[in-house]
C-alpha cells in the first residue's frame, strides 16, 4: 500500500479538515512540524507563537489517540529541516512518499511554495468557511463595487441565521446604529475565560522564551486555550456572561478594562479550535432565548460571517500582490511607538501597551487608533502590514491584509472601503476614556499641546485633496476646511508638518 504524507498546519488543527477527510488512517502519515520560517517570517508575537505550537502538539496527540500515524517535528529536533517543504521532503524521503495531500494555506507564500516542491501536492480546498473561493468570485463577478454589507446579506440568507423566512430578523440586516456606545468603568464586568497552561504548554513556553524572547511581546503569564475542549469553553462563557452588552459596547476603549465584553475567540477560530458556524449557532441561540439583544447577536454574527469571510474573498480574489499595495503612496517608516517607543499619545500608548502584554486589540483600537494614526501620518502599508500580522495572536494573512491593507490603510485604492477610516481626535475621546490622561489636548486644534490627530486629519485630506474632494461621503469636510481663515489652514498644515518632521526624526511624540 502506497503511503501519503497527510500536510496539517498550524492554523488547521481541525478533525475534519479537508487533508484528514481525504486521508486513508489506515496507511498514510500526517506531518506536523514546527519550523524557524514559521516563526520568523515576521517577528510574531511570543503569545501567539506559543498559541499555535502548544495547540499544535496537543492536537498531534488527540489524532494519534484517534489512530493516525502522526510525524511530529518539535522546533529543538536537532534534524528539523526548518521549513514547511523541507519537512515534507525529510518525511518523504523517511517514509518512501511522492504525493502530499494538504488542504490549502490561507497565505499565497506557502500555496507558492507547496506548488513549486518536487513532489506531487494535492492542494483541497479549506472547506471550514461559510463561503467558497469560487462562491465569492462569482457574487464579485461584474459587480462595480464590492461592498461587505450586500456580501453579508448573501450569507445571512444561504446560512439563515437570524432570519425569519425571507427577511431579517428584526426587518433590519444590520443594528450597528446601536453599538456604538461609550462604557463605563465596571469591576463586576466578567473576563474572557483564562486557561491555566498544562505541562505541554509549559515546555512550548520555555521554547518560545529561549528562542524568541527577543521578540516584541511579553510572553507570560499566557492563558489562550490550547484544546478545542477549552475553546469551547470560551464560547460557553462569552455567550453567557458577556455577549448581552457586546453589542453595546464593541466601539468602546477603557484604560484599565483590556477586554471589555470582546469574546477574544478569534485566535481559536483562526487556527481551527472553532468553526464559525457553531459560533454564530450558539450567538443565536442566546437571542433565540431571550439572553442577548438583537444588536448583540447580529453585530457578532456580522464580524464572523460578514466580515471575517468577506476579508477572505478579497484576499483571494486580489492575488498574491494584495498585501504590498500602496495607491496613496505612503513611504514613512513605522515610528518606534509601535515596537513600544516613548509618545504622549495616551490612545497609543495604551494601544500598543495592551498589544504587547497581551496579543490582542480590539476592531477599533486596530482601526481608529493604531490604523488611523498610521493613515493620517502617512506610513507605509507595508510595514504597518508586517507589524499587525506579528503583533496579534488572530493574525493571519488572508484575514489582516485586506483588514489593514484595505479598510485602515485605503492602499487598495477603495476595494474595501468607500472612503478612507481616518477622524480627528474627537472619536476617539467620544468612545474611550484616553484623553483625559493624555500629554496632549483633544479639544486644543492648534497650538502647544494640541492633539496630534486634529493637526494631522487636516494635513491627510490637503495633501489627498485630488482623490478624495468629489467622494460624497467626504465633501463636507472639504467643505468645512474651505471655510477656515487662510491663518488658521496655513498654522494647521505647518504644525502638522513640524509633528510629522519630529516623527520622522526619532523624536518622543
């Protein structure tokens, strides 16, 4: 009987992913292996490297205990090949095996070189997302402008979630109106579900720190689950103790409360503890019950089914050079502050702060902080790319570069989004309580100590007047800044050019 190596991959730790269907138990072998280019094609996250390793291993045991011939490769075996085709190759060699069965990567890099090994590689199609490569395509196809809402609207009819025949439930798609409360201070609020590590992930964090403690990140303490059993544990909790305010508050940014009512279940979907449907199911069931508002359970089933599977379509669909656009023509370098510099910033500062301790940021600190300030100064998309897919235990590329590359950074020209995700100072005071720590003063619009964001709102849409002036939903703006004394627009843009000069300079912002 001829063996066949079974490919499984870290974000694919999954029963019935498409390599283990199309498998026979029997007499092929599953190659697992964690390899240096994985971990340092960008400097991750030491959290999320330990996530998806101790994952790994506790998921290579739960196959052989179900009766499959698992080659598992640790990252301190003195023969590991150090990448994903060369440990295909090692265990072909190994095992006397020409063909790999292996459900297909969601990064264009590890598809590339899958299909450049000289071995005969069937690539399956990842079947664990709502939508089809070839579904998407097809719902694109001719259209003028590929906008989420209408995509969303598709699977929320091919799925039925939240739908009453027809229509949906409530007569309304989308309750966003609704969710962008500011919140309070609340020491009751309930917690994401922490795990406490197992003698597994014990030994994966003693790797982890000997091999990327110089990582950005703070390793410990770490509290991801590892298990599908803990993962589902997470859901449990989340649909109980926190998705009713969910909704209320997703927009919301507090100092001192990390998490808010945020599920953090996203690593766990994103490496295939989770599937999304059982999600969004148990999200339903909650406001079938009458446990959650119907803001709460359809603005969570949106971010699953609406935008996590739309932002994978239009990776897909763009192609390999997707992540590497850049139609503003943005080419400052990533400021320090990102890798936890010195700034003033108290929005940023606590952003990046909470990203380093813990692998996680929520929508709008990603968006309207970290991207929005990235955007307004005029950063390379590139670089703030890499960053985000390092930094954040969810970050994968099919789901962060259209998130990054398309709706924060607009360096797609508007595939993702209408217009670009940029605002003064005054959201960001509306829905955190940042600015009332901070260095600088949101309400000062020029001036010593005046909010950096202010200054550099306006100087974004002067020196991107031509592409953006005749966008409707952004003529007001010009609109307003026509009618600013010439003495004031003049102090704007030279305040603004000296922060940016600063900046650029290494200087503390």
């Amino acid at each position: 009987m001829v063996t066949r190596l079974v490919l499984v991959l870290g974000d694919q730790l999954t029963p019935d992913v498409a390599a283990l269907r199309e498998a026979d138990k029997s007499a092929d072998v599953v190659v697992m292996a964690e390899v240096a280019d994985e971990g340092s094609y960008v400097p991750h996250h030491p959290k999320k490297i330990a996530l998806i390793l101790s994952a790994m291993r506790h998921f290579a045991d739960e196959l052989r205990d179900d009766g499959w011939t698992v080659a598992y490769t640790k990252l301190d075996d003195d023969d590991n090949a150090g990448s994903i085709t060369g440990e295909l190759l090692r265990r072909a060699e190994e095992h006397d095996a020409s063909e790999v069965i292996a459900t297909r990567p969601g990064e264009w890099r590890l598809i590339e070189a899958l299909e450049d090994m000289p071995l005969t590689v069937h690539l399956h199609e990842d079947d664990r997302f709502v939508c089809s490569h070839k579904e998407f395509e097809d719902w694109a196809e001719g259209r003028k402008e590929l906008r989420m809402e209408y995509f969303y609207r598709q699977m929320r009819r091919k799925t039925g979630l939240m739908m009453e025949g027809d229509k949906p439930a409530g007569d309304k798609w989308n309750f966003d109106h609704d969710n962008r409360k500011p919140a309070d201070a609340d020491m009751l609020r309930s917690k994401p579900m922490q795990f406490t590590p197992d003698d597994i992930t014990e030994d994966v964090l003693d790797l982890v720190e000997k091999r990327f403690g110089n990582h950005f990140g703070e390793l410990r303490p770490f509290w991801f689950a590892v298990t599908r059993g803990q993962a589902r544990r997470a859901l449990d909790h989340f649909a109980r103790e926190l998705l009713e305010c969910f909704g209320d508050y997703q927009d919301a940014m507090l100092r001192d409360d990390k998490f808010l009512h945020h599920s953090i279940l996203s690593p766990y979907l994103n490496i295939g503890l989770l599937s999304p449907l059982e999600i969004c199911e148990r999200v339903e069931k909650e406001w079938q019950d009458g446990n959650a508002p119907i803001n709460a359970a359809e603005g969570y089933i949106r971010q699953v089914i609406g935008w996590r599977e739309y932002m994978r379509g239009i990776y897909f669909l763009e192609g390999p050079d997707y992540p590497r656009r850049n139609q503003l023509k943005h080419q400052r370098a990533l400021p320090d502050l990102y890798w936890g510099g010195d700034t003033g910033m108290e929005c940023l500062k606590r952003a990046v702060e909470q990203t380093r301790d813990e692998a996680y940021a929520h929508h709008i600190q990603r968006l309207m902080v970290t991207g929005n300030f990235a955007l307004l100064a005029g950063i390379n998309p590139t670089e703030l790319h890499e960053w985000y897919l390092s930094v954040y235990a969810d970050a994968f590329e099919w789901v962060e570069a259209p998130n990054t590359v398309g709706m924060s950074q607009f360096a797609d020209g508007g595939i993702v989004g209408s217009k670009p995700y940029v605002s003064s100072g005054n959201y960001i005071d509306k829905m955190s309580d940042y600015c009332g720590s901070c260095a600088y003063s949101v309400k000062k619009k020029t001036g010593q100590g005046a909010c950096p964001f202010n200054l550099l709102y306006w100087h974004f849409l002067t020196r991107h007047r031509d592409r953006f002036e005749k966008n409707p939903r952004m003529a007001q703006m010009y609109r307003t800044w026509d009618r600013m004394d010439q003495d004031k627009r003049e102090t704007v843009i030279a305040e603004a050019e000296d922060f940016l000069d600063r900046l650029g300079n290494g200087e503390k912002v």
